[in-house]
C-alpha cells in the first residue's frame, strides 16, 4: 500500500481547492463548531492530498484526527499504512518530509504528536482490527528510535482457542469523542481559572457570537484582542532577536490576501487564525485593510487602535522575528500602523483601554445580540463579572454604569433593585 503516497514535500497550494477546503473543515477543530465538522470529508481529502501533491506531516495528522473520528476499521488501516510509508521515508530520504533541512526537527515531532494521538485513542476504544494492532505493533520500536520518542504498544487482548469459538462477538465500541473543551461557554464568568487555550476560545467564541447577530458590533472586534493579547505578560524569547515562533503558512497569508466579501465566514477565519497566531502583526494589518475596503472604518480604526496600544506597551517587538527570520513587525506595517492612521489615538495607556471599552460597551445596546431585556441585561452582568474577576475595574465601571442606564430605562426596576443597588455603590 505504501505506493499510494506521494514522494516528495510540497507546499504550494495557493491553487489548490481541495487543500483550501480541507484548511476551511478543520479550523473547527476543537472550537464550539467542532460537531459542525464532516469528517468523511476531511478523511478522504487528506488521503488524497497524500497521495497525489503532498507528503506532509500535517495532513498526516489530519487523517489521524478524521480517522479516529470516523472510527472505521478500513480508515484505521490507511493510517497505519501511512504511518509506515512515513517512517520508511524518515529512515531513508528524511529531506522528503520538509520543504528544507531546517524543518525536518519540527515535522517529526508533528509525526510524533500524530503517534501519541492513535495510541491514546486505542486506550480509550476504537474499532481496531487485531491485525492491524499487530501491525502497528511492528512499527513501534523503529518509530520510538526514529522520533526519539518512547511509544507504547497497543494492548492486545489475548484468546485462548476455545473462548474464541463460543464468546460472542464483542459490540463495537463507541466512536472515541475529541477531547475538546466547551467550558468556556458564556455562563462561565471566572476566566481566571482557564487555561491559555481556554482563554483564547472563551473571547473568540463570544465575538463571533455577537458577529452572528451583527457583523458591525465593535464590542465583537474588542473581544478578538482580548483572546489575542489577554494572557500575553512578555514578549517570547528570542536568540539575536530571534524566536522559536513559527511564521504563520503561506496558505493563510494567501487565504487572507484574497478574501474580498464581508461576512460572518470570513470574519471567522481572521479572527480565529489572528487568535492563534498573536505576534502576526500583519495579519492584524490585513484583517484592517480587509475591513477598510469592506465599509468597515469604524472597526478598522479600532484593530488600529488596540494594536498601536500593544505595540506601545510591547515596543521591543518592532526588533523580534519568526523562526524563519521574517520580523514581526514589517516596514509595511510600521506605516500603516502609525499614529496618524488613528487620530484618536491617547498616549495615557489606561485611558486608551478606557476609552475603547467604554465605546465598546455602549455598542451593545444596539447589540442584537440578546432577544428581549432580561437576556440583555444577563448578558451586561456576565461581562462585568468577566471584567471585575480579571481586576479590569474600569472596564467593569463602564459596564455597570450601562446595567445602571438599563435599569433606570426599563418597567423592571423595582424588581431589580438589589443589582441597581450595587451597579450604583460600584459607580
């Protein structure tokens, strides 16, 4: 089977519907639009990418991902085909399995990750053929010496003859679930308790809900820095100005270049990639720019805006660079984020964080996010726990002052009063 895959390494796809299509699937992947994703779909298109244009480790792990989703025996035994191909190509020519000499280290640790993935699987249940367990079983040690990496052989219930003659055959076991995390859904207000991933999700999750509802909602824009930068307390460490940050793939920059509508899809894959890759200063410009073109000024004057205020707090990131020596912060960016692209710009820090928040805020009363009063005012006191359990006092005075103006504005005041009360002992 191991001349199914492709021979070399490719990573010119700019062209290419199905790669950009199967980016698009698993950029669901462990979000709250996980269950969205059809994962024959992704399987089928990473098997095809790996045997007609490209041997990458990443759709490697793709089809391990879909595979174990899919919980299919003939799935499973691709795969582990697959990964023999893989290791045979790792012990012989291992310049195949990157664009050059310099990636190798980073794709098999891809490779890795890929292993400890299908192995974790089978310890939860999967509907593994013993044969195939058994080949996989063959592979291990050469993979452990070739991935400097220990892995475990899978478990493999023994029979005796006479068991096997008379035992019903076993129920197979149920599709092992992703482990993903939903506890970053919006009734949760002690953020202080996620974990980084969990942060990010948590502000990307709630943006994208306001984007559903209006695309136009500046509090939705806020909310995506606050995934980006919310946990970042120091710039990553570099060697001569040098990280081990990865540029991001020449796909996305692609992807992100040519996107010309507005809509809630689009505005999804910037927000959710720019989350992901917080030191992508140009991205932040393209997103701008992309927003600009689209009637979007208000809100591309804002991303301006945080970004110049991250910029100022972070200065040294104008010096820094990705792995692979591109700068963080291109001369293309240093002009368009210059302060006379924001004529609202503040010098005090806590005034612009002020500022932003307080305009932000007011959006939401023209939010259609919420459908009648009592959703809307739940929704201004969950953001103000969010606000006072991370010591953002002033965001959360800003808030607490519109659940005050609510209040005072609504039949349900008398019936409110306690939370009027204490809206107005935080003022």
């Amino acid at each position: 089977m191991q001349d199914k895959f492709f021979n070399k390494f490719s990573e010119n796809f700019s062209e290419n519907e199905l790669y950009i299509s199967l980016i698009d699937e698993m950029s669901k992947y462990k979000t709250l639009t996980h269950d969205t994703i059809k994962w024959d779909f992704v399987y089928s298109s990473s098997l095809k990418a790996l045997s007609e244009f490209s041997l990458d480790v990443k759709l490697l792990n793709f089809l391990a991902i879909s595979a174990i989703n899919l919980n299919d025996k003939d799935a499973f035994r691709s795969l582990i085909s697959a990964f023999s191909f893989f290791l045979t190509t790792l012990k012989q020519e291992p310049s195949l399995l990157a664009k050059n000499e310099k990636q190798v280290p980073t794709k098999k640790k891809i490779f890795a990750q890929t292993i400890e993935l299908f192995t974790q699987a089978h310890r939860d249940g999967i509907n593994l053929d013993e044969a195939d367990a058994k080949a996989f079983n063959e592979l291990v040690p050469e993979l452990s010496r070739e991935l400097s990496t220990h892995f475990d052989t899978l478990y493999i219930e023994e029979k005796n003859e006479q068991t096997q003659k008379v035992e019903e055959p076993k129920q197979q076991p149920q599709k092992a679930e992703p482990s993903y995390s939903q506890s970053v859904s919006f009734g949760s207000s002690d953020i202080s308790t996620f974990s980084d991933r969990e942060f990010r999700e948590y502000f990307v999750n709630l943006s994208i809900s306001l984007l559903k509802n209006d695309i136009k909602n500046l509090t939705a824009y806020s909310l995506v820095f606050e995934a980006m930068w919310g946990r970042i307390k120091a710039l990553p460490v570099s060697s001569e100005q040098v990280t081990q940050i990865r540029y991001p793939d020449e796909n996305l920059i692609l992807l992100f270049k040519n996107m010309k509508e507005v809509n809630l899809g689009n505005l999804e894959k910037f927000i959710r990639n720019l989350a992901l890759n917080p030191f992508w200063i140009d991205g932040v410009r393209i997103f701008c720019e992309f927003l600009r073109s689209s009637g979007l000024s208000e809100q591309s004057e804002l991303v301006s805006n945080m970004t110049l205020n991250f910029i100022e707090k972070f200065s040294d990131i104008k010096k820094l660079k990705f792995q692979s020596e591109e700068a963080f912060f291109s001369e293309e960016s240093a002009k368009f984020f210059s302060k006379k692209e924001s004529t609202n710009f503040i010098s005090s820090d806590d005034m612009k964080k002020d500022m932003s928040f307080e305009e932000l805020i007011k959006a939401l009363d023209r939010s259609k996010y919420t459908t009648n009063s009592q959703s809307e005012l739940s929704f201004l006191l969950e953001l103000s726990k969010i606000f006072t359990s991370q010591g953002m006092d002033n965001n959360a005075k800003v808030v607490y002052s519109q659940i005050v103006k609510f209040i005072e504005n609504t039949e349900l005041k008398d019936y409110l009063s306690d939370i009027y009360i204490k809206a107005k002992t935080f003022l």
